[in-house]
C-alpha cells in the first residue's frame, strides 16, 4: 500500500456517507420520517475543494415537542449534520458556511419555518462558540443523541 490515509480523514468519509444513505432513505420512506420536505444535502466548498458538508431539513412539530411548548414554533429547520474536515478548521470556513446556510435558510427553501435548530455535545467548545457567534442560542432542553454524550440544543429565530 503507497501512502497513508488520516483516520479523521476515513471517520469524516464514513459519516458523510451515512448522511447521504440516510438522507436517501428519508426521501424514499418520507411517510415514516418527521419531516416536511427532503433533505438538503449541500458540499461546503472552498473554491473547486470540497472542505465540508452540511444536512438540512424541515420539520412539522408536534404540539408536545419541546421547541413548541417553549417557543411557539411549528415549523423548524433542522440543522443535521455539520462538518468541516479537520485539516480545514481553525481556518473560518465554518462560521462562512453556517453564514451562508443561515441566509439560504433565510429563503424558507422549503417552506416558512420559525426556527433553526442544532444540537452538539455540551464539552465541544469549538461548536458552542462557533453557533453562539452567528446567533444560535443555547436552550435548556438537554438530550443524548444516537447513545453518544449529553447535547444541548440551541435554537436560531427566523
């Protein structure tokens, strides 16, 4: 074997592709997922290099949920996933990218929404100073994603 590859670099693979497959599989079992429209992968690019991915999508909440009760919102955009490669951070490509995804959001792709909304494990720094500094606001609602550490959700008003 020439070369070596980077485990980030394979880790980074792996979940893009389980996004893609993932989001395949909600556009062809759209009766059983929880949202209103496709999802919207999108590439984050830095000129003709792909640095990053992002995964979009919109939601109908239920009157339980805890964005509704708390805030009044009906309709939400789901931030899914987020990543910028890891030789690619520390280099502001992700505050420019979640810039932008907020003013495409903005254009309500998919219909009027009330909110943005993330989550992201509560020791990730990086992520909370990131979404803080283009708006996010942190909520009380705490929650354990796919049996992975503690996440706070944070929410964008549109």
């Amino acid at each position: 074997m020439h070369g070596s590859v980077d485990p980030c670099i394979i880790y980074f693979q792996v979940e893009l592709l389980y996004t893609l497959a993932e989001a395949y599989v909600d556009v062809t079992n759209s009766n059983d997922a929880p949202y209103a429209g496709p999802p919207m992968p999108f590439a984050i690019c830095n000129g003709e290099e792909v640095v990053g991915y992002v995964l979009l999508g919109i939601e109908k909440l239920e009157e339980d949920d805890f964005l509704y009760k708390k805030f009044g919102d009906k309709t939400v955009y789901d931030l899914n996933r987020f990543m910028i490669d890891v030789k690619h951070q520390g280099k502001g490509f992700g505050k420019a990218a979640m810039l932008k995804i907020i003013e495409f959001l903005r254009t309500f792709p998919q219909g009027k929404a009330d909110s943005v909304h993330l989550s992201y494990v509560t020791t990730n720094e990086a992520a909370r100073r990131l979404y803080a500094s283009v708006g996010f606001v942190e909520t009380d609602h705490m929650h354990v994603e796919d049996d992975r550490l503690p996440c706070v959700l944070a929410r964008y008003g549109l």
